[in-house]
C-alpha cells in the first residue's frame, strides 16, 4: 500500500501518534500480515530508531480494531486501511490499495457467503498485485450481487421477458438458474425490466469485455489503473446499488 520512500516521510510526521506509525508500517508494501520483528525492521529502516523502545504488540493491540494478530503476525484490517489511507493522503498515489479499501467498505453487506467469497479474494488480489484475478473475480462478485438482488425482488419479471425473447427459457428458480444465461444476455434483461439504465448497462457491458479479456490467454497489458478503473465502476454502479 506504502512505498519505502512515501513512508520515511511519513514516519518523520510529528503530529502522527506511536499507534499511527505501526499501522503505517503495516501497510508497507501490499500490507501482507508482519512479524513484530520486520515492522521494527520497517521502521528502523524508514528512519524510525526510537521503535526499538517501544512495545509494539502492546500499542497494536489497543489500536481498537485497526489491526488485526493472525497466526502470521499482525495486519491491517478493513478499517485500519482506512485509516491508512486517511494519514498518508496523495503519498499513498497508487490507485491499488485505495479501490481495494473501497470495495472492503461494502464487504461487510454482503450477506451471501459465496458473493463475500468471491469479493474478498478480489480485494487480496488488488493488494498483491495479481491484476488480471483481481479483474475477473471482482466482476463475479458483481453479478453475484445481481443475482441474488434479481432473485430476491424481480424474478418473475426477469423470466417474463427472458420467456419472451427465448420461449426455450425454463424458469429460473434460484440464482444458479440465472447463471445458466450469457451474461450479455442478462444485462440485456436487466435493462429491458428497468433494474440498469442504458448508460449503464454498456458500461457493465465494457467491464464483462474487460473481463473476458483477462480471463484468457492473450497478449493483452494491464495496469493498476485499468484495474482500478473496472472495479470503480463496478463499486459504483452495483456494489453500491444492488446489495440485499
């Protein structure tokens, strides 16, 4: 999330408390989960030395739930990346840890464990850098959270119209019915019966060729911001939208 030169200047902060320099240190790099010895190690190396007289498990621990002992060491949790985000400001420039810190604001809502699932390792993907994974399960997540919105309020809408343009449709009961259409189908739907607007749906339209895209073997070159820009759109567009 940091990088070593944003965070020496981040650590020479006066106004910043013991506690905020630890978490700015556990988000160094893709803020994978650290040992207390490689946060001193961190720090000593961002020009922190006085970290050697402080007890850092100790200052973690009453950092009320903004970091988080996992078997691995300590790490930042959802609001501890936010946390991050709000100390380190423009130093913290990378479009990376600041989408993924806004899709971990809708996670908490999600109630289907498998959409969760799907999003959750979205958001580790982003944070590790592993572009086209993050591209592809984020854009599960999304029409799983159509799914089950579907499912739950406009199922026999939906199978209205998809009766209409295919009488070879069999009623679609649960959400795994509805997985068995083509997904350009079933935005065509979702427009037809109201749930997107136009402008909408072709942009979720360019985020499944975005998907599709990174989800075959090609010579296709990805950057964090294209990754970032799919996810803002679908943050926008259905994660803010369409949980139930």
């Amino acid at each position: 999330m940091i990088h070593g030169s944003s965070l020496k200047d981040l650590l020479s902060k006066s106004e910043y408390t013991k506690s905020d320099k630890l978490l700015l240190c556990l988000a160094e790099g893709s803020g994978e989960p650290k040992t207390v010895k490689v946060i001193r190690e961190i720090a000593k190396s961002g020009g922190l030395r006085s970290i050697e007289r402080w007890n850092v498990s100790q200052l973690l621990s009453r950092s009320r739930g903004l970091a988080i002992r996992t078997d691995t060491g300590w790490e930042l949790s959802s609001d501890g990346r936010s946390k991050v985000l709000e100390l380190a400001g423009s130093l913290a420039a990378s479009p990376a840890p600041k989408v993924a810190a806004s899709l971990r604001v809708h996670l908490h809502n999600l109630s289907d464990p498998n959409t969760r699932a799907y999003v959750e390792e979205a958001i580790r993907c982003m944070e590790s850098g592993l572009l086209r994974a993050a591209v592809v399960l984020s854009w599960v997540g999304a029409v799983s959270v159509l799914y089950s919105y579907v499912h739950k309020s406009h199922l026999a809408d939906f199978n209205a119209e998809a009766f209409r343009r295919d009488p070879k449709w069999r009623q679609a009961k649960t959400t795994d019915d509805l997985a068995k259409m083509k997904e350009k189908d079933f935005l065509g739907i979702l427009e037809a019966i109201s749930i997107l607007g136009k402008s909408v749906k072709q942009e979720l339209e360019r985020c499944l060729r975005f998907r599709n895209s990174c989800g075959h073997p090609n010579s296709l070159k990805i950057g964090e911001n294209n990754v970032a820009s799919h996810i803002e759109m679908l943050i926008l567009n259905v994660f803010s939208h369409f949980l139930v």
